[in-house]
C-alpha cells in the first residue's frame, strides 16, 4: 500500500480538477468559517494546494505546512490569492519543528480524514504541542453518516477515496481529543451529516 506521502505525490498534478466540483460545491463556502474570528500567528495544518488561501484573515501571519512537495509547489503558484504573510514549509503533521505555544489558532481542512488511525493521536498532540494553551484547533472533516442514502453513497466511494487520497469516513478523529490532551469546545455538522467542524483546545 502507497504511504500517504507516495499519494499525494501522484496525484498531486490532478487534484485541483479532480477536486473542482466539490470545491466549488461544496467546500468552498464553509473555508471562511475556519477563520472566523481568528488572527496573530494561524497554523494550517496539511495546506495542500492552497485552498485555504483566499480566507486567511488580512492581518494575520500564517504558516502553511504540508508533507508532500507536489501539493506544496502547487500551493506556492497560489500565494497571491492569500492577504495573510504567509509561508509554506514541508513537515509531517506529526512531527512540527515548531517550538512548543507557537501559534495563536491551528486550522486543518480534509487532513485527518486522510490520516491513518496510528497517525490520529500523534498528529492532535502535535497540534496541541504548537498551539498556545487554551488556543483554538479547528478541524474541517468528513464523517460517516448515521444511516441512510448519504451513508450508503460513502461505502460505494470508499474505494476510490481510499485509492486517490488515503481518506476515510471512520477516522473518528473528535473521539480521539481526549487521549491528545485536547478538550472539545464545539462540534457541529456543516453539510448534511457529513461535514463536521469541530473546534478543540488544550
Ligand atoms: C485531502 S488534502 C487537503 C488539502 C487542503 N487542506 C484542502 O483543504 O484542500 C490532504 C493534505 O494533507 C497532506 N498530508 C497528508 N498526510 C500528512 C502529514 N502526515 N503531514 C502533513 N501533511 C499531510 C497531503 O499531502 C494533502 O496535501
């Protein structure tokens, strides 16, 4: 099986195209509640190709950290859609080389669904390493649906999305929090029941 570094790297030349429709459907709306009111020092975690971009906050700094070099380069040819300072490095989420309090806010969007089970609790401790204490941990995710249509669609996508992304719907990233060192301050689903945002903080 390809690690997810190896998937990112593949499919990195297609993943804005692939990704379109649901981009312009569907997440590209909920991004600006990520950043609602956040500012200082903003950590997005697994930035991808830079979707985030055009809802940084103006006046804030934001380090954009990602482990594949195909996304990362992608995402540079995108940083004038950013009204943030903004930097792009290449880290393991799970492994910042960031000094412990560094960021005033941490977002991620569709980075733990891609993470593997055994990576879940390395990376929010992580997270939670670099954040100031009490600070903000927003995370845009899938889940699987409780039951019907939607739930039924997500097992016929699971293979493609698996092969592709390495992405899950069973991560069951919000019941991992505690075993983090990280306490759940809200949660709530942003489409159907199948989008969640959920904040955390140390
Ligand atoms: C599904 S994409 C989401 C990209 C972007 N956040 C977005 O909203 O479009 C997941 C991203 O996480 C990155 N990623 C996967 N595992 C990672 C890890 N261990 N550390 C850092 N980034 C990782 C991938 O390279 C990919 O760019």
């Amino acid at each position: 099986m390809p690690s997810t570094l190896a998937r990112y790297e593949r499919i990195a030349p297609f993943y804005d195209l692939l990704d379109l429709p649901f981009e312009a459907r569907r997440y590209r709306p909920l991004r600006p509640l990520l950043f609602e009111g956040l500012s200082g020092r903003l950590l997005d975690a697994g930035v991808g190709t830079g979707r985030n971009f055009p809802f940084y906050p103006p006046d804030s700094t934001v380090t954009g950290i990602d482990i594949s070099p195909a996304m990362l380069a992608r995402a540079e040819r995108r940083k004038d859609q950013s009204r943030a300072r903004l930097e792009l490095r290449q880290m393991d989420v799970t492994d910042l080389s960031f000094a412990a309090g560094t960021f005033d806010a941490v977002i991620s969007t569709f980075l733990f669904c891609v993470l593997p089970d055994d990576q879940q609790v390395p990376a929010l401790r992580e997270l939670a390493r670099v954040a100031k204490p009490g600070a903000p941990i927003r995370l845009l995710e899938y889940v699987r649906p409780q039951g019907g249509l939607r739930r039924a669609i997500t097992y016929m996508w699971q293979p493609w999305v698996n092969w592709a992304y390495g992405a899950g719907f069973d991560r069951h990233t919000e019941q991992r929090l505690p075993e983090a060192g990280l306490q759940l301050v809200s949660s709530r689903f942003v489409m159907f029941d199948l989008l969640k945002l959920i904040t955390a903080r140390s």
